[in-house]
C-alpha cells in the first residue's frame, strides 16, 4: 500500500485486538517516528504495552477496547507553530503505520496525561495521543461536510492535482469531524487555512498532510 492508497484506505478506530505488535513492524515504525522526530526538532515518542494510558472513564466513554500502544506528540512549548506541526507529522506516522497493516485514531482527550508514560521535560508539553495496533475492524469513513462549504475553487476547471489534494484532506479526520479548514487554489498553488476553534491547528497540520500525500504538491 502506497502513502496515497493510506490516504483512502484508513479510518479511525477505537477497537483494537488484544495481541502486540509484531517486533520487525515495532523497530520499524520506532525508527522512523524517531527519525522524524529528530529531522524536525520534536519529542514525539511510541510507546508500547501499556494499557493504563487508556484505563480511565474518558477513555471507556470515548469507547477505546484494548488500547496497549500510542504515539505520544510532545513538543518544546517554545516550537513554532507547535500544534500545527504536531499533525502534519503525526499524520505522516498514521500514514505510514497504514502502509504496515496497523491502525489509528487521534485522541485529544479521552485518554489519561496522568497515566500516559510519555517524559515530557518542563519545557515541553504533551498535545495529544495516537493510539495504534492491529483493530478489530477498518473503521468506517466519517461523514463529510460538502466539498463547496470547504473549498474555494471550481473543481471543474481546477488541475487534476487540486481535486486529488482536495478528495485527501476532505478524508483527514479532525477533532470531532468538525472540518474547520478551508482550502482555494491561488494561482498554481494550494492554501488551506483554518476557520479557527479548539483543535483546528492541529487538525490544519493533519489535513495539510493528507492534501499532499494524495495531491504530490506542497501547500503553501
């Protein structure tokens, strides 16, 4: 499976089966979260078999089963737009562990920063979670504002890249499927931008991501 297949192909899930991560797909999603981690100055860290992170009321009210491993986004509070790159790399990891055979969910808030075992020094902060393993199911894509309330553009006469960039980040999740973005076409280049509210930098880092994964091009 391509980046761009992972794009179509992965839905949150919540339900996990209740086996570990096989240890060739551990050490190779460790090494390249680490390594983007390292590229771009972050802390995110992948933790592995501990189930308290995700033993807690909001976690069984979030309905998560079986969560035993999570990526944990940590950042220097002091990082330039820290939020917005949180999700752009946080999702280029949901993509890749996609391609591996495992699955995802952002988790923003049903999860416990008491219990999460992530090192998070004083300079830093802890944003979010992304719990993974192998899921009990594919997840089901989530319903989508339509394309004319996200999109500033006519498609009809847009290249094929654009509508392509456009089809990625209308499947990127957001926090509470609240699809707060809007992308316009400026000349030979995408913009996409936030309407603002709780979440939506990180959520404008995610669909960032999906809009170039699926389109080839960088956005501006």
């Amino acid at each position: 499976m391509t980046i761009k297949e992972a794009v179509n192909e992965r839905h949150s899930v919540r339900q996990y089966k209740n086996i570990p991560i096989e240890k060739e797909t551990e050490k190779e999603l460790r090494e390249f979260i680490e390594n983007i981690s390292d590229e771009n100055g972050l802390d995110l860290q992948f933790i592995v078999n501990d189930p308290e992170c995700f033993d807690s009321f909001l976690a069984h009210y979030g309905k998560f089963t079986n969560v035993q491993n999570y990526i944990a986004m940590v950042g220097n509070k002091q990082y330039p737009n820290l939020d917005e790159a949180i999700g752009y790399f946080g999702e280029e990891i949901v993509l890749k562990a996609q391609t591996m055979g495992l699955n995802t969910c952002w988790v923003a808030g049903t999860f416990s920063k008491k219990k999460c075992k992530a090192r998070v020094g004083k300079d830093e902060k802890l944003l979010c979670v992304i719990s993974i393993g192998y899921g009990e199911n594919q997840g089901q894509a989530h319903k989508s504002k339509p394309v004319e309330k996200l999109c500033k553009a006519d498609l009809s006469t847009a290249p094929e890249w654009f509508n392509e960039g456009v089809d990625g980040a209308l499947k990127a999740p957001t926090a509470l499927n609240q699809q707060k973005f809007v992308i316009t076409l400026d000349g030979d280049n995408a913009k996409i931008t936030s309407k603002g509210g709780a979440m939506t930098k990180i959520d404008l880092g995610i669909v960032k991501y999906n809009f170039e994964a699926a389109s080839g091009r960088k956005v501006l």
